[in-house]
C-alpha cells in the first residue's frame, strides 16, 4: 500500500514540475521567436524572472522522491540516464545564469548572447525530458544488475524524439498562454495567435503519439485491465479541446488552466500505464524495477509520507501566495512591500 502511494506521489510531483516550469520552458523556447524589440524581450523575462527558481524546487523534490522512496530506481535511472539528464542539468544552468547576467550590461552583443543561452537553456529541457519519459515509457536496456547496455544515442529512437516533440510543443503551447496572460499589446496579441497555431500542431503529434505508444509500449495493458483508468487519456481530450475554446474567446487564464490539466493528465497517462513499474527494461520485463522492488523499508516510506503530509501543504501554500503576490500590479507589489 505504502509502496502504491508513493508510486502515485511520484507521478504527481512531475506532473506538477512539468506544469509550472513548463510555462518558463515555452516561453523562453518561443522568446528569439515572439519578441521583436528590447522592450518587448523585457516583458518576455519580466514574465518568467519572479518564477522559474521556485518552480525548480518540484524538480529537486521529484528527484529527492525517486532517491529516498526508491533508491535502486534512482541508482539505476541516474546511471542508465547520466548523459540526458546530465545535459538537461547543464541547460538548466545555463538559463538561471542567464536570468541574471543578461541585464548587468547595456551593450547588444552581450544581451544577445545571453538571449540565445536562455533559449537553449529552455529548449534543451523542454526536448530532453519528452525524450527521457518516452523512453522510460518504452522501456530502457537495463540487464538483470540494473546495468544500462545502451547509450545515449539509443535514448534517440523514433518513440524517444516523439516523445521530445510532443513535450517541446507543449510546453510552447503552454508558454504562450502564459505570455498573453503577464503582457499587453502586440506581444500579447502575437502570444495568443501563437499559441492557437501551435494547439493543432500539439494535437497532430498528440495523436500521433498516442498510436505510437499503442504499437511501441505496453502503457495501454493496465488500462485494458482496469477500464476506469480511460478517465485519464478522456480528461486530457478534453483539457487539450478546452485550451481552443478559452484561446478563441481570448479567455487566457483559463485556456492556461486547460493547458495545466492537460500536462497533468498526460503524465498520469504514461505514470498510469507503468504501474507498478519505474524503470522498464527492453531486454526482459523480469529485469524491471518496479515500487515494490526497488522501495525503501516501510518505516522509511511511512516517516516520509507523515513528513510530506506536513510539508508539502506548506510548500504549496507559500507557493500560491508567491503567484499571487506577483500577479500583482508593479504598484500594488511596492505597496505591500512599504508595510
């Protein structure tokens, strides 16, 4: 029981890394792309600046889940994955720098530079993550130790890069609705024509995938087994459908809103069909590792879910207050600050 429970929080977790630093993902993927002037590449950090480190912090607890609920999973992912996940960290670094250095001098070269690290600092993850999971969804080559026998390039199978262009697209569909939220004007105005344009390409791959995943995974067997499960891929239709209908009525917050239920439901999707299992290995469903293989003791998982039952709702809650806060107008914000 403790072992499902955890598998569900995991799943859960990434889901919700996915949903916020998804947006920052989008937006400085689609950044060289929608900004045209100084100002306009301003606004278009401006959107992301107050955000993008607190929404790591999902990812480090994502990982810190995996180490201390599953550490045999994570031994063997972290080696099995080092050269993808390894990038992903580089390009994760490269952004936060150039969040911050891209302003400490005026001159056009040096923000230029900085604007095309941020954009490889977003797409990278954006394409390497959707690679990561497509192939944790079809199945990686890990022998019976838990030893991966491939490499990095048979992480870029058809399935894999797939999966790196579904993620990539939503999350720039995802950044854009962001984007005709926090801006006024042209850019917001080219924001949400953007995003309506890249919805019907995310729908292509989106059923596209969904086919390939039914000829190249297993994910639909426990959804045959248990029919209920069909609410998933269900909810995420109708999410991604929501996302047209709000975008076109100009409705933005709740076309972004569409666009976050539709991330969730989609990694549930995958994290549904996996269950029990981490870590899937192509060589012999035998060699998986799976919640109850791979677990810690039940007193660890049992301290751990006490622990995140009390924190985690903290963690929430002051997260919620930092979007508000800064959803705030710029006036209102320095007011609350004066008291």
């Amino acid at each position: 029981m403790l072992e499902t429970i955890w598998f569900a929080l995991w799943g859960i977790l990434w889901a919700v890394y996915f949903v916020l630093d998804g947006f920052d993902f989008g937006v400085g993927t689609l950044a060289p792309f929608i900004a045209k002037n100084e100002s306009e590449k301003r606004t278009v950090y401006n959107s992301m600046a107050p955000y993008w480190n607190g929404n790591e912090v999902w990812l480090i607890t994502a990982g810190g889940v995996t180490f201390a609920a599953f550490p045999k999973t994570y031994a063997v992912m972290f080696s099995s994955l080092y050269s993808a996940l390894l990038l992903i960290l580089f390009c994760l670094i490269v952004r936060g720098v150039a969040m911050e250095f891209r302003s400490r001098f005026a001159s056009g070269g040096w923000k230029s530079f900085w604007d095309a690290l941020l954009w490889i600092g977003n797409f990278g993850p954006a394409l390497l993550f959707g690679v990561a999971f497509a192939n944790l969804f079809r199945g990686i080559l890990i022998d019976k130790g838990g030893i991966y026998q491939g490499s990095l390039l048979s992480l870029l199978n058809p399935y894999g890069l797939m999966g790196g262009v579904l993620f990539t697209l939503i999350f720039m569909v995802h950044g854009s609705l962001w984007l005709a939220i926090k801006s006024e004007g042209a850019i917001k105005e080219r924001a949400g024509k953007l995003a309506g344009n890249l919805w019907f390409a995310l729908a292509v791959v989106a059923v596209v995938f969904l086919g390939a995943t039914y000829f190249s995974t297993g994910l639909y067997d426990n959804y045959m087994k248990v029919p209920g499960l069909f609410v998933i891929p269900l909810a995420a239709v109708g999410a991604l459908i929501g996302i047209l209908l709000f975008a076109r009525r100009e409705q933005w917050l709740k076309a972004w809103f569409s666009s976050a239920v539709f991330i969730v439901m989609v990694t549930l999707f995958g994290v549904g069909g996996m269950y029990p299992n981490l870590l899937i290995s192509s060589i012999n469903p035998a060699f998986s590792l799976s919640a109850f293989n791979s677990s810690s003791s039940p007193l660890t998982l049992k301290i751990m879910l006490a622990v995140a039952l009390v924190f985690v709702p903290i963690v929430i809650a002051y997260q919620i207050w930092v979007y508000r806060f800064f959803g705030m107008s710029f006036e209102k914000a320095a007011t609350a600050l004066r008291k």
